[in-house]
C-alpha cells in the first residue's frame, strides 16, 4: 500500500506553535481510540477468504481471530523476538515464524468452544 502522508502535509513547514496544537490533537484522538476499543482496517478479497476460513476451522469469530492473532504478534514484538520489515532479516529465520504460527494455531484451538455431543449417542 502506498505511504499518503507525505501528500497529505502541508507544502510549507509547521510552525512549533502548530504542531503543538496537533501533537495535542493526536494524543486526544488516540486516547478516545483506546477508550472505544475498536480498531478498523482494509483488506482484500484473498484476505478475507483466508480469515474467514481460519476463523471457520477455529470455530471463532473473524474480528475474535484476528485480535488474538495481532496479540501474540505484540506480545513477541515487546520481547525482542520480531524482526522488523525492511531490516534485511526478515524471513531469515522460517522455521522461527513456522513455529510461531503453530502457537497461534494452537492457542486458537485451545479456546474455541468445545462441542456439547450433538450427535453422540450415550
């Protein structure tokens, strides 16, 4: 996806006075964000065919798979262990990312909800 932002500034600089005041807009949008809890984003067709297939196997909710799997994504970036895009490294360790996909899998799977025996006989 393209980066906008450069097009969205301004021609001509900022004065300090200026980006004060939007500083202090940003933190006031992000703090209503955090209040609300809600996070939207875009994604393709191919995107969602596989989410919703993941979510399907699971026997979760799209938007429940999706924030356990962008959990596990953070919680293993604030302990050093993702490599950041662009840094020559990344996907230099497969096996690294491989067995982290099964832990989320295996996670997913731990909490989907158990069957009640519909279709058990006693």
């Amino acid at each position: 996806m393209k980066d906008l932002s450069a097009d969205m500034r301004p021609g001509k600089p900022i004065s300090k006075k200026m980006q004060g005041l939007l500083d202090k807009e940003k933190a006031a949008a992000r703090q209503k964000i955090v209040e609300r809890g809600i996070v939207h984003f875009r994604a393709d067709a191919e995107f969602m065919e596989a989410l919703f297939a993941l979510a399907n196997k699971s026997k979760v909710a799209p938007g429940t798979l999706c924030r356990r799997i962008v959990w596990e994504y953070l919680q293993s970036a604030q302990h050093g262990s993702i490599v950041a895009e662009g840094s020559g490294k990344y996907g230099a360790n497969q096996n690294e990312i491989v067995q982290r996909l099964d832990r989320i899998e295996a996670l997913i799977l731990k909490s989907a909800p158990k069957s009640k025996g519909k279709g058990k006989s006693k």
